[in-house]
C-alpha cells in the first residue's frame, strides 16, 4: 500500500480488524441479482488488467486520492504476468464499465480494489468472483477492510487472529482461479450452493 498516488514508498498493512466476504452465505440484494440473471455486462476476465489497476486508481469526488502509485501498478502486473494477479471486468457496448482486481494464493483471494463507471458494474464483477472462487475451490476471501459497500453483500470484520488461522487454512488449500466465462444464471447457482 501507498500514502498516495505520487508517494513512491510502500508498506504492508495488517490491520487489528480485517474485512472477509464469506464465499458461503454472500447477500445479493434483490435488485442485483436481476442485473446479474439478466448478462447486462459481458463478463471478461484478465484481460485488461493494468487498465483495471489504472481505474480503480483514479481520484473519485468521493477519494481525491488513491494508495495505488507506480511502484504498485508494477509489482501487481508483474504478479498478473506471472498468474498470481487477476482482473474481473464488467463490459457494455465495447466499453469496460467497472471491475475490480486481487491476488490468488493457494485457496485465498485477495482483493485489493474496484472501480465503477456505470451503476452495478463493479458489484456484478464481484459476483462473478464470488462464483469463479467457489468453482476453483477457494476458501477465503479477503477484503482487508469493511466499507459501506461490502457491507451490502455481508462483509465480516473479524480480529487480526481470527484472520491468521484462516489464511493458515487457506494456505493449506489447492485452489485455481477460473478463466472460462461463467454466466449470470451460473454465478447465481454457484453462489447459493454452501460448500
């Protein structure tokens, strides 16, 4: 992580409280799961990856500024080249409208952040990464802190312990992050199957 955009210096945040959304039991409100029965977004994966990284990085009116400077856009596009770093994106009409990006190790995922430029987008890409992370068998996934957003879809916030025994588990754990394009109606099934 980075102060700001234009800081060159990184650290490695733990924080005392961690987000996890559970890939068993994710809330998808009602409104939602029609955008995403519906296929509104085409659905790509890893395609454009550093774009991805370079949106979520832009200043919002709401974040004037971002913790995602030059020396982390090249670190996790060097992990993204060497298929450790993954994109999920939401298309419409050749335009990609939100997406978000994460780290994959062993069965855990770590998402790092999200963009949005049309209503929905960005939380449709987290379903279908909810539903990629079941088929390929992961058992957590952390979102490092809990905001308004996550809120939505049932983020837990649990202490620093909690989240060391549970990345221990996950490391334990053979997972592969998926490609193939898994459909709305699909990612709906994949979601409401528990574990």
């Amino acid at each position: 992580m980075a102060d700001a955009h234009d800081d060159p210096r990184l650290f490695l945040v733990d924080p005392d409280l961690r987000g996890v959304l559970p890939l068993d039991g994710l809330h998808i409100p009602r409104s939602l799961r029609k955008t995403v029965r519906r296929d509104v977004f085409e659905i790509r994966v890893n395609t454009a990856f550093t774009r991805v990284m370079e949106l979520c990085a832009e200043a919002a009116p709401d974040r004037p500024n971002t913790w995602i400077n030059s020396p982390i856009l090249n670190l996790y596009s060097m992990l993204h080249r060497m298929g450790h770093a993954h994109s999920v994106e939401a298309w419409c009409e050749g335009q990609m409208a939100g997406g978000l990006y994460g780290v994959s190790l062993q069965g855990a995922f770590f998402g790092e952040s999200m963009f949005s430029r049309e209503t929905d987008a960005s939380k449709v890409a987290l379903v279908n990464l909810v539903a990629r992370l079941k088929r390929g068998g992961f058992v957590l996934l952390d979102t490092q802190f809990v905001t308004a957003h996550l809120q939505t879809f049932g983020v837990e916030e649990i202490a620093r312990e909690d989240f060391h025994i549970r990345l221990r588990a996950a490391m334990q754990v053979e997972a592969t992050f998926p490609a193939e394009p898994v459909s709305g109606h699909e990612a709906l099934q994949l979601i409401t199957q528990t574990s």
